[in-house]
C-alpha cells in the first residue's frame, strides 16, 4: 500500500512541474514572438537605410549579420527560441515520466487485485 501511495505522489509531483512547464513555455512563446518582432523590424529598419545609402540590395542581408545592434537582437531570437525549444522537450519528458510511473501503478493495482 505504501508503494502505490508513493507512486500516486509522484504522478501528483510530476504533474505539478508539467502544470509549470507548460506556464513556462507559454511565456517562452510571448518572449520569443517578441524577440522575433525586435529583431525584424530592426533589420528592416536599417535595410531600408542601407538601400537608401546606395548598398547593393543583394548584399544588405550579409551586411547587416554584422551590424552591433541587428546582431544582439537576432542573438535574443536565438536564446529565446532555444529556451522554448528546451522548455518543450522538457514537457515531453515530464509526460513520458508520467506515462511510466501511471504504468508502474497500474501494474502494481492489477497484481494486488489478483491476490484477493
């Protein structure tokens, strides 16, 4: 009996961290839409700049990867997606977790039934 009570504590545990995860990742997807947001309007506000300066069109692109400002904020859109990505792969383990320890406790309901 003890061991199916800690079983059902740790689908509660693991269900608990997946309930924050996924809070986590919803607010990974705002901050990475937002980076997202920054980083183009950035990039095409100084292609435009570039295009007017007289800098060939087909060559903005690359020029701009080496700008100080369009760089910090394509390395937020990075961080920022990298964080959701991890945050989603933690969800799928957390449910894998779940799934395992739901089995556990199946298995160990069934065989206790079988004894009465």
């Amino acid at each position: 009996m003890l061991f199916e009570e800690n079983l059902l504590t740790t689908i509660e545990d693991l269900t608990g961290t997946l309930e924050e995860t996924l809070n986590k990742f919803y607010q990974a997807g705002i901050e990475l839409a937002e980076a997202e947001s920054d980083y183009s309007i950035t990039l095409r506000q100084k292609a435009l700049v570039e295009k007017d300066a007289g800098v060939s069109v087909t060559f903005i692109d690359k020029f701009l990867r080496g700008d100080a400002d369009v760089a910090e904020k394509r390395k937020k859109r990075d961080i920022a997606e990298a964080k959701r990505d991890t945050l989603k792969e933690k969800i799928n383990s957390l449910k894998l977790q779940i799934r395992v320890v739901e089995a556990q406790a199946e298995r160990e309901w069934s065989t206790r039934q079988g004894n009465y």
